[in-house]
C-alpha cells in the first residue's frame, strides 16, 4: 500500500525556499500552494512550499506537515523569529537549514538542536489525524465531483465518508495518486478522490472527510494551552490551526478551546493572533487537545529556560 510523508520548506525569501525545494522533489503542481513531491518505492514525498509573504498560508502548510525545514541566513529579522516559532509551535520534526551561528539566536527553542548547512532527510511515517484533509473540490467531465487532499487516516474504494461542515455522507468512487488509480492508500497521501452521494453544490465549502462522524466537531475541547514567552497574553479570539484545518476559535480563561466551525477533536493546535502589533510575533503558542487531561493555561512554552515546571 502507498503511504507517505508530507513536509514544508518555510523562510522569508520566496527564492531560497523554493530553490531548496527543487533538492527534495519536483515541482508538479501550485495550487493553493506549490507541491513537489518524489517516490521512493511505496513511499510518496510531498513537500509544499507557501508563499513567503502569507503567514496564515505557512501556518496552515506546516499544521499539516510532520517535517519542516526553516530556511534562514544572517542577519536574522524578525520574520526569521516568528518562523522559528511556527516551527516550534507546529510540534513536527523540523530542521533549520543555515550556517551553524544560527543557534545563538534560536537556542531557547528545541528547534535548535538541528541545524545543517544543507537540507539532511526527514525519515518517519506522517501522523494520522483521522480524516482526510481537503484543499480543493471541483468536477471532473465523466468523473464527476473529485476532492484533492491529504489522507491522514487509511482509505480504500467504496469506503463511505462524512464530508465536514456540511456532514453528508459520500462514497470514494475511485482514488487517483499522481494520476495512477490506487484501490487504497496508507496515511501521508497526496490523493484525489472521485466521490458519489452528493453534488458539487453540495461539497464546495469541504475541507475534510473521514469515516469517523465525530472525528471533527464544534464543542469546547479540554486542553493543554501553551503561550510563547514574548507575546503578551494570549487574546480572546484567535485563528487556529490542525491537521490543515483551521477555524477561528475562541480560547477560555482556563486554556479551553472553543471553535467557529468543524475542528479536530485531538491533536496539536497552532495559535495565531493576525492583529499582533507590528514586528511582534503572530505565532502566540499551541494547544494539545487530550481528552485525558484537564484544561491547563501555562505562562511559557516548556522548552525554554523560564517556563512552569
């Protein structure tokens, strides 16, 4: 069975992300990002580079990566800084690509302890978040409707899916990878899925699909809130983002999370503040949703020297 591994490139110059992109696939095609991508047996690398003047873009791509490679050279801006959060925040394996000086302006972050000249291979499965996540719907002449996406739970033909916000149930017709039909793919896939059961009209706002009914839902969540040091507090209202999905989302005094639309029942949670002052960082911090655990606020990302214990 296929199965893959998607990853980000992310830095401020368009240029250097993109050329470095060009060293871990080939570019196929740009969407709503671009997407390289390079096969190894059964396995499927997908790497997507967002637009390096598009915060919330560079987000949403790295929400739904298990590997970032962060390019940046001296002098370090701030824009440099608020990548390095956004890497640490996403909780994914990251490398930072650049001289090995970079490590005095980045030490008090875990991303630091990975730092290489040149881009070194990401291994590990991609992590499954139980859905399918849907970047685009569109009809296809004699196909019918087709979602594009990444598959973050196992899929095979025939299987039968509930399509979030709308909640209608739809059947995989057929699964296309790279433009060869596949009877199943494993979690990590760049798929397009040709689905029966309802009408474009009926999937254009899409932006998952799973097996599971409950796997995304509205309902305040428990969770385990951590705010970066440099920011302030943490507002009211924030953009947040899981597996790709985002949604705004209103956060508790007690690091409660409380979602506008359909959001990931579990996971890891990257916070974003767009209304941040100028030249001060729009990453805030993350949330865990672990319906084990009690909703906790904590003060400090855990990582760095001044944190709670």
């Amino acid at each position: 069975m296929l199965t893959g591994t998607i990853q980000s490139v992310i830095g401020k110059s368009a240029d250097m992300t993109s050329s470095l992109a060009d060293k871990l696939g080939k570019k196929h095609e740009s969407d709503w990002v671009s997407i390289y991508y390079r096969k190894a047996g059964d396995v499927l690398r997908s790497v997507l580079v967002p637009r390096s003047d598009r915060i919330l873009e560079q987000v949403q791509a790295s929400s739904l990566s298990d590997g970032i490679y962060l390019v940046a050279r001296e002098p370090v801006s701030w824009e440099d800084g608020e990548l390095a959060l956004l890497a640490e925040a996403s909780g994914s394996n990251c490398q930072i690509v650049g001289p090995s000086s970079l490590a005095r302006y980045f030490g008090e972050l875990s991303i630091a302890k990975n730092i290489a000249p040149d881009p070194l291979p990401m291994q590990g499965p991609a992590i499954g978040s139980g859905f399918t996540y849907v970047d685009r719907v569109f009809t296809v002449r004699g196909v019918g409707t087709v979602a594009l996406g990444f598959s973050g739970e196992p899929l095979s033909v025939h299987d039968k899916l509930c399509a979030f916000p709308s909640e209608r149930t739809v059947e995989v017709k057929s699964i296309q990878v790279l433009d060869e039909d596949q009877d199943s793919v494993g979690i990590g896939v760049r798929v397009g899925l040709a689905l029966k059961g309802a009408e474009l009209s009926e999937l254009q706002d899409t932006y998952a699909l799973s097996r599971d009914p409950a796997a995304l839902s509205k309902e305040r969540r428990a969770a385990q809130v951590f705010k970066f040091k440099w920011v302030a507090q943490l507002p009211p209202r924030v953009h947040a983002f899981s597996y790709g999905v985002r949604s705004m989302a209103s956060v508790g005094e007690d690091g409660s999370l409380t979602p506008d639309s359909p959001f990931p029942e579990r996971g890891r949670v990257i916070l974003v503040d767009v209304n941040a002052k100028p030249k001060s960082p729009r990453v805030v911090g993350y949330a865990i949703i672990d319906g084990r655990r009690r909703s906790r606020l904590l003060d400090n990302h855990p990582f760095l020297r001044h944190s709670l214990s």
